[in-house]
C-alpha cells in the first residue's frame, strides 16, 4: 500500500495542532460584572400594593434595629379589617346568646365554629396591616431614599423603597463560570474599577469563593439584559436565573474603608486566572452543571473528570 499523501499528512498535522491547543494551558485576566457594596445591607420594600402614610426617616440618617421607617397604608385592607372586625362582633354576640339561651343551646357548636372562622380573619388582617409598618431590619445607615416617596403616592412589593447599610465593612460580590472558579482562592489580590467616572478604582482580596455552583445570581445587574455578562432567563416564578452555573466570589478592599460608601456602585473586577486548557475547562463546565443534580455527582464520568482536575 502506498504512502499518505501530502493532503492527509496536513490534515494530520492540523489535528495534531489542534489538540495542542487544547490542551496547552493559556493565561488570561479575568475580567467580570462586579458591585462594590456593603458587607450587611437590607432592602425595604413593601409587602403588598400600599401607599405611603408616612416617611419617617431622611437619607443618611443613623437608624437602630427594629425602628419605623416608614408607615404604609391599604384602603382595600382597611375596609377588609372593618367588616372583619364587624363580623367578629356579630358572632360573639351569637355565641354568648347560644350559651345562655336554652332555646338556642343546641346552636353552639355552630357558634363556636363561626365565631372562630372570624377570629382567624380578624387576626391575619391585623398581622397584614402590621406588616404596612416598615422597621429596619438591621441598624446602619439610611440610603437610596426617594425624593418621591411621599405620603399618597403608591408603592409595590418590586420597588426598594431604601436600603439600610452598614459602612463598617465593605465586599464586591462577582460570579464566575466553572472554568475560573478552580484557579480563584482567598487571598488572592485583584482590582476593582468602577464605571462612574471620578471614583478611583480599588485593590482587592479575595474574601470568598463559593464552593458549589448555582443560577441564582441574586441581584439582576449581573444579567446581560440589564448590560451584566451572565446570560439569563426566566424560571417559572419569573425569576431571573443563570443559563449556566456559576460560583459567586466575594472580595474586600486590601485596605479598610476610610468614608462611607454613599450608593452601591457598579463597575467590573479583574482577577487573575492560573493557565488552563480548554480541555480542562470543558471537564469544568460538565462538574459544575452536574453539581445542581446531586446524584449525578456519582456518575463514574464525572467521577473521573475530578480525578483529572485535582492532579492538575
């Protein structure tokens, strides 16, 4: 038989290029939707469609714990309490005429049952109009107040009203795919720069990184429709979630904090990343959409792929 000719020799030599490539390891900074913010902060939102009754507080007041922040009102539940509370009277009234009335003995246990049917509801409207009083959820200071949240106007369960942060400490929450999560470990320095112009950007440690992978990707600025870079859907619940999963990574500033954060900032994180071949990070794509399902994690393929990445 004769010898490969020269086409099947170059295509040889094409595979042979390719699969070094693959395999050879390249070194790259990786460069992620980042949000500079407080390490503890709370969201005030409404629980249910309410207008505003009353503000209590200003931006950049120092609140404690547990205190009114703002007062919340519902004429839909203010109506609904009256004719509860209206109702429980009526079968209060019924249940003590059934227990002193002969005549209407045999009727008590009927009363018995109304009355605490009306009871029940009385309570729950009351723990809903409780609920209208808005208390920070923690102590910190007041920001991201509205000048528009005044009284009459009409608030939703979707709109944060304010936030209640603690300046103390400083974190930047990023998310990362499978393929940089193994090369990230605490310590680790990186930089943050933010996208408002004037402020400086900042080194970084990283504080955190999350073993386990999820789609919950938590606030939707990291989601490419609002200009993130993780890829997105909806879930059922209408939820914005991850196409694929991803490992979230917390990092500090290198150096504490010396004035008070006064918003949230947006911006991108560089983090350095260890050479790596595209062999391995598609082993790492495949364990860390398998994590999700805990039973997959005993598959002998992906037993294997873990094999292959811890010897590296």
């Amino acid at each position: 038989r004769g010898r490969p000719t020269r086409g099947a020799a170059a295509a040889g030599a094409g595979l042979l290029m390719l699969a070094l490539l693959l395999a050879l390891p390249w070194s790259t900074p990786v460069v992620r939707t980042a949000l500079l913010r407080p390490a503890e902060y709370a969201q005030v939102r409404a629980p249910e469609p309410a207008q505003v009754e009353s503000v209590l507080v200003r931006e950049g007041d120092t609140v404690a714990a547990g205190q009114v922040l703002l007062r919340l009102r519902s004429p839909e539940l203010d109506f609904d309490t009256e004719t509860a509370e209206s109702e429980l009277r009526t079968q209060a009234w019924q249940l003590e005429r059934s227990r002193t009335v002969r005549e209407l003995l045999d009727f008590g246990g009927v009363a018995e049952g109304r009355y605490a049917k009306a009871l029940a509801e009385s309570r729950s409207l009351a723990q809903r109009r409780e609920r209208l009083t808005l208390r920070a959820a923690t102590a910190g200071r007041v920001t991201g107040l509205e000048e528009s949240l005044v009284a009459g106007r009409w608030v939703t369960p979707e709109q944060t009203l304010m936030l209640v942060v603690d300046d103390r400490r400083l974190l930047v929450e990023t998310y990362v795919e499978a393929t940089d999560q193994a090369a990230l470990a605490q310590g680790v320095a990186a930089r943050f720069y933010p996208d408002e112009t004037g402020v400086r950007p900042m080194d970084l440690k990283i504080a955190l990184v999350d073993a386990h992978a999820t789609r919950d990707i938590g606030d939707t600025l990291f989601a490419d429709r609002h200009h993130g870079d993780i890829p997105t859907r909806a879930d059922a619940q209408g939820k914005l979630v991850s196409n694929e999963a991803v490992y979230r990574v917390l990092l500090e500033p290198a150096e504490p904090a010396t004035e008070a954060l006064p918003r949230m900032l947006r911006g991108e994180v560089r983090l350095p990343r260890k050479g790596s071949s595209a062999l391995l990070d598609a082993l790492r794509k495949s364990i860390a959409r398998s994590e999700e399902h805990t039973s997959e994690l005993q598959s002998p393929c992906n037993l294997v792929c873990r094999l292959l990445l811890e010897k590296k």
